[in-house]
C-alpha cells in the first residue's frame, strides 16, 4: 500500500538553516561552470570535499578479483566467496545472488545489508524477484567492522590499505563496486541497469557507492539520515503522525556516536558545519546525470526530512543542467525509520520506469510538511 503524505503529515516546530547552500557551479577559484565540460572538470575538484574530507582517502581498484561458488545453481540462488585486493594481502567476503537467471542479462540491485535483519525477508527478495529483478546482498561489516566505540580502522580491508584514511563507509562503498566487478564476470546482469540500495548507514554507503561508480544506473539510499543526503546546515524539530516530538540528527551527533565511518577531518567541522566548503547537495549532484532516487520517512525526524528535501532540490538545479531533472526522484512514506517493503515496491517501479518505459507512481515528489523557502539563492547556468 503506498503513502499519500501531505503538508500536514508532521507538525514542524523549529527550522534553523545555519548559513545558506555553497554554489556547485563554482569553481575554487571563483570562476563559474558554464559548460558540461565545465561540469566535469567540477565534479572532479569537488571530489576533495565530497569524498576525501567527508569520508577520507578512497580505497584503490584491487590487483585481482576471484570468485568461488560455494552454493546454488543458475544464478537462481547463489552464494560466492569474492577473494580480492591485493595479491600480498587479500581480503573475503560472500556474495549471494537471489532471483538471477542463466542466459539472460537482468536488471540487478546491490545492497551491501545483509548485516541488518531486513534482507533475510522472503517478501523484500521476492518484491524484486517478481518483477524479474536479481537481488545480490553481501555483508559490508565483513570489509570493516561496524562496532560503536571500538575505534578507527577496524576490519581487513584496513590491513591491505594502510595507507589510505578512508572511514568504514569507504570501505563499505568499494564492495559494491566489487560485487559490480563480480557481475561483470558471471555474466548474469544487464549491466546498463546495476542499481545501488541500502537502508541507513547502508543508505549513506550506497549514496557513496553511487557517486564513486558510475556504473550504477540508479541510486537508491534510503533514509540515510545526517552524513549523506540530508542537510548539515539545516537543524529541525517536528512533532511526528504519533504526536511525539523529535529533533533530526545533527554533524555533532554523527561524529560523536560514529566517527569512524568518516575521514579523519570532517569532525573539524562538527561545531561549525556552516564553514564546510560543500553540503550534502554536492553528493547528490556527483550522482548525476544518473538517475537518483531519494526515499524518507515523514515521521523520521532523526533523518531531517527538511535538510534532505533542501538539498534534493539544490542537487535539482545540476540535473536541469545536464538535461537530466527527470532522472531525480524522491518521495516520503508515512512512518519512521526502516527499511519497508513499500520503499522497495517504489524502487521496482523506478527501475522499470527507466528500463521498460512503465508509468511512475503518483506519490514522488509529495512532502509532509508546509513547503519552506529554499535555503540557496543560485541557479543552474545557461548550457553553453
């Protein structure tokens, strides 16, 4: 059943913007993109924002990448051990395939959450399987440990790349485009149609993944809440459909409670965010002009529904550049934070729009809250 949220689904009892969106249009120098060679020179320079000071140094491709089918048949449902790395220090995980078939290229979705409870449902694999859409899971935590309180650069993949300052969120990120390099070799995915998933910090890591690969067709974090696609300059309290007020998860929070999922620098900015040189709208627009869907939660307040609105449509203003504004896409269910098998319902209906040429549902692009001014007074550039 899908949501119908409306401007007064949630109460909005405080909406403090601490400084308005930075331009992605303009160059450090202060010069401004005007063309889509511009545009790409752009991205590139933001990269040292965006990825490195957010999430630290990326890790590099790897040396080699081996597969070794440990269960299953046809691709129908599958499990792999992924050895890959460095030849000297290598580093395992399991992939598992749900609902792929031999001799035929498939739509494919990645989602790295197999730590969480939610892809162990026989209704969230089969909402993809049924509408011939393979589902490969694989536990990201296998890459780097996601334990509170235990420190910075925990896990293997931090044994094969010393060198590099990547957060677990990285390290969570290059998995995917491992399993996009598996894929590649199994030949079982229409590679034109790799979608990346995740619930969360899964969220935060697809939308990473996302801005890193671009063979991802389609990018889908749910719910990410603050260190990805909600807003750092945006700070917000609302009293939810339950009638209890909550306050959204602020940089402060985030780095507080998780530190280690980011670079060693961003906490510098924990008390000043309206100093960062970039907002979560520069991670969504390096997603462009790739298709970009957006999923929230009315009553997930922690996530800051207002900030993510904000930075989807200053993110908006890329994509019209590019020629692409019909490639973004969001919406907000009614409920709290969790990974339902309505946001899945909606992310088939995406693929199959972009795929098939299949009608979008008539629930994107609705908010549950009284639409506020935009907090940026820049526009798009006319293309040159």
């Amino acid at each position: 059943m899908r949501s119908y949220v409306n401007e007064d689904t949630i109460k909005v009892t405080k909406h403090e913007v601490l400084g308005k969106l930075p331009d992605p249009f303009k160059f450090d120098d202060g010069s401004y993109v005007k063309t889509r060679e511009d545009w790409a020179r752009r991205r590139k320079e933001m990269f040292k924002d965006v990825i490195e000071l957010q999430y630290g140094t990326m890790p590099p491709e790897p040396e080699f990448l081996e597969l070794e089918k440990l269960s299953g048949w046809g691709g129908e449902n599958e499990s792999y051990r992924v050895t890959t790395g460095t030849r000297e220090k290598p580093v395992t995980f399991t992939m598992y395939i749900k609902g792929a078939k031999e001799g035929e290229k498939r739509p494919v979705v990645i989602d790295g959450d197999l730590c969480f409870n939610y892809p162990f449902n026989k209704e969230f694999i089969s909402t993809f399987n049924d509408k011939g859409i393979a589902l490969v899971l694989f536990n990201r935590t296998e890459l780097a440990n996601d334990v509170q309180h235990e420190g910075r650069g925990k896990g293997q993949l931090y044994k094969t790349y010393p060198e590099y300052t990547f957060g677990a969120l990285g390290a969570w990120a290059w998995g995917y485009s491992r399993c996009v390099d598996a894929l590649e070799i199994l030949g079982y995915a229409d590679m034109n149609c790799i979608t990346f998933t995740g619930h969360s910090r899964g969220g935060k890591t697809a939308a990473l993944a996302g801005a890193l690969d671009e063979r991802a067709a389609i990018v889908n974090p749910n719910e990410t809440c603050a260190g990805s696609c909600s807003c750092y300059r945006v700070v917000m309290e609302a009293v939810t459909e339950n009638g209890e007020e909550r306050r959204c998860e602020e940089l402060r929070d985030i780095w507080h409670n998780f530190p280690f999922w980011f670079g060693p620098d961003l906490g510098d900015y924990a008390e000043r965010v309206d100093e960062l040189p970039f907002d979560c709208h520069f991670l969504k627009a390096m997603i462009a002009p790739r298709v970009l869907f957006v999923s929230e939660a009315a009553s997930d307040i922690w996530g800051n529904p207002i900030g993510s609105w904000h930075t989807t449509m200053a993110a908006k203003e890329v994509y019209k550049f590019l020629g692409a504004e019909d490639k973004l896409l969001w919406y907000f269910r009614n409920g709290t934070h969790f990974h339902r098998i309505e946001d899945v319902e909606m992310l088939t209906n995406v693929i199959e729009h972009f795929r098939d040429g299949k009608e979008l549902y008539d629930n994107y692009s609705r908010i549950p809250f009284k639409q506020p001014e935009l907090i940026f007074d820049w526009k798009c550039p006319e293309t040159v």
